[in-house]
C-alpha cells in the first residue's frame, strides 16, 4: 500500500493524458488534422509573395489551403505552430561531366527577415537558392532595416526556438553585418558557406554570443581575418569550426588554441594563413580533425601534434612547413589519415613514423627534399586505402605491395625506371585511381594495359608510343609528356567488352599521323583533348558519333579541311577549341545551341559569320579571331544572352569523378587572349570574350554590340570597320579589355567611355577618329600607343595640342613655305635609315620564321608593335624638331 500515492499519480496523469488526446482529436476532427497558426501563416505568404519562383515550388501555397500541408513547411502535431521550413534548392546535375550547376529554377529576391518571427520556427533550411539580400519587411518591428545595407539595429527579436539555420550556396546574398543573429540564442546549427560576408569584421565576437552554438560553416564567405588580436572567445559548446576557403590573411590566432569548449573539428584549409603553429596545444585534447592544407604557413610541424591521442584526420598539405617530420605522429593511433604532401619537409621518413598507425587508411606525404628510407622487409601495421608519396625511386618501395586495399595510389617528384613485363603495372592493375603526376619515368608503356578507372599520368617526360587501355578506364590524362607515333595502338585495337572511357587528355606530345576514324569503339567519351601535338589531315566521320561529347579539343595541330557535317550530331557539345590549325570552308551553321565556348582563331576559315550564332543564347567566349572572314557582324548579337544579363547558373563547367565516396572535379581549362595576352585560365566560365581580330569584316559595328553589358573583353582590331564609336559603349560598364585599333573608325571618342572603370587595356590606334580625347577621365591614364595613328586626334597623352590646327601640334603653327626643306630631309634620312635597317634584320630572321607558323604570327605582330613605337618615337621627334 506504500506505492499507492505513487501509483495513484501515475494513473492520473495517464488519465488526463488521454483526456487531452480526445479533446485534441474532437477539435481537430478524427483524421487528425492539423491546421496551422494564422500569424505563422500570414509570415509564409508574405515570403512567398516577395519571392522570385521561376519554377512554382511555393505554387501551391494558397491561402485557402492549411499551411501545415504545404511544401517544405511541418508543424508541431499539437500546437499547429510551424516548426520547419525545409526549401533547399537542388542543383547537382550529378554524376560525370558537369556542363553547370543550374540555378534558373531556384527561389530568387530576398529573404524576408520576419521568417525569423515565428516564435516556434527551429529549423530553416533555404540553402543553394539565389537569394541577393535579407530585407525588413511590414511584419517585422519597425526597428529593424535591410541587413544587406548593413543598417540593423539589435532590437530584431527572432524565434528563441530556431536551432538550425542553413542559408548557404546563396552565391549572390550579401550581408554586411550579422547582428541579428544575436537574439537567436538558440541556435545550434548555423552554415552561411558561400555568402559573401566580407565586411562584417565582428564575426567572431558575434558568434561567440551564442551560447548553444555547435556547429558554425562559413566556407567561402570572402572573410579576410578572424580577430587575430583577440585572446578568447567565449564559445561554450563549439564542436566543429569550418572556415575553408576564405580570404583569412593572419597567423592563426590565440583564440582558437584558447577554446575551453570541446572542440572536434577545425577546417581552416585554403586560406592565406601565415606564421608557425604553436608549440602548445592544450585545449585540443579530444580533437578529431585539423586540416590546415593551402595557406602560407611556415615553420616546423610541432610535436605537440603527436600528443593528440584522438586525432584522426590531419592535413597539412601544401603550406611552407619546413624541418623533419616529427616522429611521434607514429604515436597517434586514432589516426585514419596522415596528409603533408608539397610542403618543404628535409630529412629522413622510415618506418619509425609509422610504428602505432595501425587504423591508418590514407598517407600522403610528399615532399621534394623529404627522404624515404623503408626496410625492405617492413610489414605496416596498417592496410591503406590511399597513398601518395614522393621522391621514391628507382622502384617504388617494397612494402607497398603488402597493401591489398589500395584504392589511390600516387607518386610526384619521383624517379622510376620499370623494364617491360614489370610487376609495377600489374599490381596497379587492381587499383581505382592512378596518379604519376610531375615524374621521370624511363620506360616503354607500348606494351602495357592499363586498368585503373582513373589514371593520370600528366608531366612525367614519358616517351615511346601509347599504352593500350581496358574497358574499366574512364579518365585517362597522358598529357605533358613526349610520346610519339600514332594514336592507332590505342584507339583502334579490338576491346573485350564495350568501352566506358568518358575522358581523354593525350594533349601536349608528340604525337603524329591522322585522327584515325576508329571513334565508333569510344561512343562514352564526354570530353577530348589532342590539343598541341603534330597531327594532321581531316576530321574522320566517326567522330560524329560521339553523341554525348561536351567539349573537343583540337587546338595547335596541322589539321585541315572543312568542320565535317557528322559533328552536328554532338548536341551536347559545350567546348569547341580548334584554333590554330589549317581548317577552312565556311564556319559552320549548325553549331550547337548549348555551345559556351567557340575558339576558332588562327585557321583560314572564310566566308561570313553565321546568324545562328545569335542562337547561343549561352555563349560565352566567341573566337573567330585570325581567319579570313568577310560580310558584317550580325546585329542580332545582342541575342546571346549570357553576354547580357546576369544568369542565375553557377557555370563550373569540369569533370566530376567520384571513387569511395571522394568527388574528384577535373576543371576545363581554356587559353584566352585577353588584353594582349594569351593566358590559361581555369575560371574562363566566369569571363565573357568576343574576339573577331584580324579577319575582312566590314561596315559599321552594329548597334546591338553595345548591348552585350557582362563583355569583359572585345577586340575588332585588324578590320575594315567604319562608322562612329557610338555612346552607348558607356553601357558596357564590365569592360576590362578593349581593342578597335587599325580599322577606319572616325568621329569623336565619346564621352561614355569615361564610364568603363574597370577598363584596364585600351587600344584604338590607327583609326580616323578625330577631336580631343576627353578630359579628366581615365581615358587619359592610358599611353600614347592607345591613340597613335589618329592624325586628327589630340589633347593628352598625345603630344599634339588641340589649341591649334596642324599635323604634329605644337606651340605654333607650322610655316608650310619655311619648314618644306627640313621636313624634306627629314623623312629621306628617315626611310632610308628604315629601309636598310629593315631589309637586314628581316632576311636574318626570314628562313626560320616562315618555316614555323606560330613564330610567323608572332614575329608579325612584333612587327606591327615596333612599327607602333617606331611611330611615337618619330612624332616626338618631329615634333622638337619642327617647333
């Protein structure tokens, strides 16, 4: 009877439970409905009404409808109030070659600041959209404004419930301060990776506010320090810190090594962190992970790091340590992956590093002045899943072949000499990727079959023919090297099953002959590269069979003969790089809609420039530079659309490749001339070119040019263009490089101009243009050469003054019956002078230049730059001289 009250409570309590129950389900009917609170409804519309929803993902949010049943929106099953508003944007095309992450269907506009309101709201998630800014709304107090302006006050009252915030891949949101969060003292979950949050300089102060804080991502939000003066932070439950990939300039400050929380995972990888790493570490007893790869930091590895007993994951990769690799790393037997690869470490690794890593699954070290000196008969205690060392050599170590769960295997800086039949290449056989990257490798690989799925084996002075290759290969780089012959070995010969080869790079050899016409065996590959060898004749046709290919790449070759009519076949073509060849016929008008780059420069192409062009709606870089092109630029130009507008697409055009769970991104790397020079650049998706330089074009630059406002470069140089410099050129504000020289291009420089500030590279030289080049502008920033060979233009940087009339300028007027005889003898002495010295140093040089077509074009452009200087040199000088 003693546990009567007990029991007696028990019951009741049940009793007014179930109660509760039947009255809910009598309010809310028998099949339980749930009908949400009309505050927390009115704040939903009101977000819906504010955004941009190109794909109607917010279309069934209506007003007649309960908002606990709509899209993305859960409630609490009692209190009806809204507790999650799940509305990720997903973009990830997937597997293979990713042509771009897509973003048209994705929510746009801002985010209003009142969804932060709802009282009961734990959980938000608008991640990858492309939100632009989080404003104040008419819900919200009064007090509080735009925080993108930056001009929040602290008496923003958000939801004391919201644990999980996640606004990241917002590429375009900007906020400039982070204030109000403060009031979110909830909150356990926060990742903003990917807005830009560059002017907020308290964020570490601010978030240290938050007292339930576990979790803080902001990667890539262009953060340029972390209060590197600051002693402490007052973080009390922080477990994992992610600040990859910013603009961090700092040593790494006192404050993170001072944490009293129970830190378990630090990434503060590819920043510019600086300065040597402490030698004492004693609040980091239960960390897990620290990866510091790509920055700036210099000194040695201290050995504090091997008293770490519960690190599993160390990357110091690619920074300037220096000295000896500290021994007692061995002592870490947590430790599942050791990486310190290109870094400057000196001294001896043997097995001794490695004694108690027995959970060890991946070890990358490498490093070129590093010695690697194992027992012959060592047996790890470890069975790896990667490895990446280097210099090894002239064998790669022995133990290695212990290791039967090798997935990765790489070396760099290594010198390997391997006879025919050697057992290097059958033990690889077995093994997923394969990366020999910046080796010297002595050995026929005429004879070898190679297996892996990914193989790389770019930079290693490889010579002899071709390897051949098994149906596994899917990626297969060789490029950088100087094999030789035929691509027939490897393309043509008999396979045991269908291929699955999606990616080939053979570019930067020596190889000869044909393209050979074997490419029905090779229907999977997405992108090819044979770009800079010595291959020459036709397109085949079975190269149009290659449906699903996005990019082909045959640039700096002897190849000749008409863009055969099989490629219009390749729908999905993104990349067509042919440039520097010997193609001809007209530019073809079936080129692919989709295509976002056309390099078609330097071949002897003729004929007019298609209208279909105008129907590359996401055309980005347009190259028909160098040819012998006639007719007028199309004014339907202004068509193509990503020259023109923002577009809501995060173009990352590259190669995705996933082995055990890592994703692998080979990027599409494009030479670009821009501004003079020819550059290879890896982030062309971003930059917008249009280059018709040196072709017969004629007429007068269509109007709808200068509607193309995202152009960051534009060259119509070496034409027959004529008309006026229309002011609506003002208009292309992204304007970085701008070339129109050696056409015959009359009236004023408009005024507009003064308008292009990112204007780094101007060239309008030998035009007809006239009048003074306008003042107090950055047009007058630029040299002389800018502007010479306009007879009648004048004002600064030229030397001829615009306050008289005359040839060459001056304080006074020429006296044409005075100075006759001076000019006279003048020019005589002048061409004769030219004309020996010319005639001398172009024999000289003539028998080597003709013979090589790159030098050709080259030399001749010099040519046009000395005669350019020769030009300014002689005005000056008539100029003294006739004053």
């Amino acid at each position: 009877m003693d546990s009567f009250p007990s029991n007696f409570k028990h019951a009741s309590i049940l009793a007014w439970s179930l109660c509760a129950i039947m009255f809910t389900t009598c309010i809310h009917g028998s099949d339980s409905k749930i009908h949400c609170n009309e505050k927390d409804k009115q704040i939903l519309l009101n977000f819906k009404n504010g955004a941009i929803d190109p794909s109607g993902l917010l279309s069934a949010w209506s007003s007649q409808q309960d908002c606990c049943h709509w899209y993305g929106v859960v409630c609490h099953n009692f209190t009806s109030r809204v507790t999650q508003l799940n509305l990720p944007c997903s973009f990830i095309n997937g597997y293979g070659y990713n042509n771009f992450i897509d973003k048209s269907h994705c929510l746009s506009g801002d985010i209003p600041i009142s969804l932060l309101q709802m009282e009961f709201l734990e959980h938000l998630d608008l991640s990858n959209h492309d939100y632009l800014a989080m404003t104040y709304d008419s819900m919200n107090s009064p007090s509080c404004h735009n925080l993108s302006l930056g001009n929040l006050h602290y008496q923003c009252e958000n939801s004391s419930s919201l644990h999980y915030l996640d606004l990241s891949g917002n590429l375009n949101l900007l906020i400039h301060n982070l204030e109000w969060l403060s009031s979110a003292y909830s909150l356990k979950y926060i990742d903003l990776s990917g807005i830009d949050l560059r002017t907020e300089t308290n964020w570490v102060q601010l978030m240290a506010m938050l007292p339930s804080l576990s979790e803080l991502y902001l990667v890539d939000c262009h953060l340029d320090n972390m209060s590197p003066s600051l002693h402490f932070a007052n973080f009390t439950a922080l477990e994992v810190l992610d600040l990859s990939v910013n603009a961090i300039y700092s040593e790494v400050p006192n404050w993170l090594f001072n944490l009293t929380c129970d830190i378990s995972y630090i990434y503060l990888d590819n920043n510019l962190l600086r300065g040597e790493l402490p030698k004492a570490m004693p609040n980091f007893q239960v960390l897990k992970y620290l990866v510091l790869s790509n920055n700036d930091l210099n000194g040695p590895i201290p050995d504090c790091l091997g008293k770490l007993e519960h690190l599993t994951y160390l990357d110091l990769s690619s920074n300037l340590f220096s000295g000896p690799l500290p021994i007692n790393l061995g002592n870490l037997s947590s430790l599942v992956a050791l990486k310190a690869r290109s870094n400057y470490f000196t001294g001896v690794v043997s097995e001794k590093h490695f004694t108690n890593l027995s959970n060890l699954k991946f070890l990358f070290v490498e490093s070129p002045n590093i010695i690697f000196d194992f027992d012959l008969h060592w047996i790890p205690p470890f069975q790896l899943d990667g490895v990446f060392l280097g210099p090894v050599g002239p064998k790669p170590p022995q133990w290695l072949y212990t290791q039967t769960s090798l997935k990765s295997l790489g070396f760099a800086n290594s010198k390997f000499s391997f006879e025919t039949g050697d057992k290097f290449w059958s033990f690889v056989s077995k093994i997923e990727l394969l990366q020999l990257v910046g080796n010297s490798i002595d050995g026929d690989l005429s004879n070898v079959l190679l297996n892996s799925s990914f193989i790389q084996l770019s930079s290693n002075n490889l010579k002899g023919g071709l390897p051949r290759l098994s149906s596994s290969v899917r990626v297969f780089m060789v490029d950088n090297n100087s094999l030789s012959g035929s691509m027939v070995p490897l393309l043509c010969h008999d396979m045991d099953r269908r291929s699955n080869l999606e990616y080939l790079d053979m570019s930067n050899n020596k190889l000869s002959g044909g393209l050979t016409d074997c490419w029905t065996n090779w229907k999977s590959l997405l992108h090819i590269n044979l770009g800079n060898n010595d291959l020459s004749g036709k397109i085949p046709p079975s190269m149009g069979l290659l449906e699903n290919r996005t990019s082909l790449h045959l640039h700096e070759n002897n190849l000749s003969g008409d863009i055969p009519l099989s490629l219009q076949n390749c729908h999905s073509l993104l990349i067509l790089n042919v440039r520097e060849n010997r193609f001809s016929g007209s530019i073809p008008n079936w080129l692919p809609h989709k295509a976002r780059a056309l390099q078609l420069r330097s071949n002897q192409f003729t004929g007019t420039i298609p209208p279909q062009i105008c129907q590359m709606h996401s055309l980005t870089i347009l190259d028909f530079a160098d040819n012998r092109i006639s007719g007028h630029i199309p004014s339907c130009i202004n068509n193509i659309t990503a020259m023109v507008v923002h577009v809501r697409s995060v173009i990352a055009i590259g190669y995705i490749f996933y082995i055990d769970g890592t994703c692998y991104i080979i990027p599409e790397n494009l030479m670009l001339l821009m501004k003079g020079k020819g550059l290879e650049y890896e982030d062309w998706n971003l930059i917008r070119i249009v280059d018709l330089s040196s072709n017969d074009l004629l007429g007068t630059i269509p109007a709808q040019m200068f509607s193309l406002t995202k152009l960051h470069s534009l060259n119509l140089s070496h034409n027959q263009l004529v008309g006026k410099i229309p002011k609506e050129i003002g208009n292309m504000r992204e304007l970085e490089s701008l070339d129109l020289s050696r056409n015959q291009l009359s009236g004023e420089i408009p005024e507009s101009m003064s308008n292009l500030s990112f204007l780094s590279y101007l060239n309008l030289s030998f035009n007809n243009l006239t009048g003074k080049i306008p003042s107090g502008t950055q047009l007058q920033g630029f040299g002389a050469l800018s502007y010479i060979g306009n007879l009648d233009l004048c004002g600064p940087p030229l030397t001829k003054s615009c306050s008289h009339d005359g040839i060459f300028g001056g304080t006074e007027p020429l006296d044409a019956d005075d100075d006759d005889d001076d000019k006279s003898q003048f020019w005589s002495s002048f061409y004769m002078g030219m004309g020996v010295g010319f005639a001398t140093c172009f024999w000289g040089v003539c028998a080597v230049i003709f013979f090589n077509r790159k030098w050709r074009h080259a030399y001749f452009r010099f040519l046009y730059d000395l005669r350019d200087q020769l030009y300014v040199m002689v005005v000056t000088k008539m100029n003294k001289l006739f004053k």
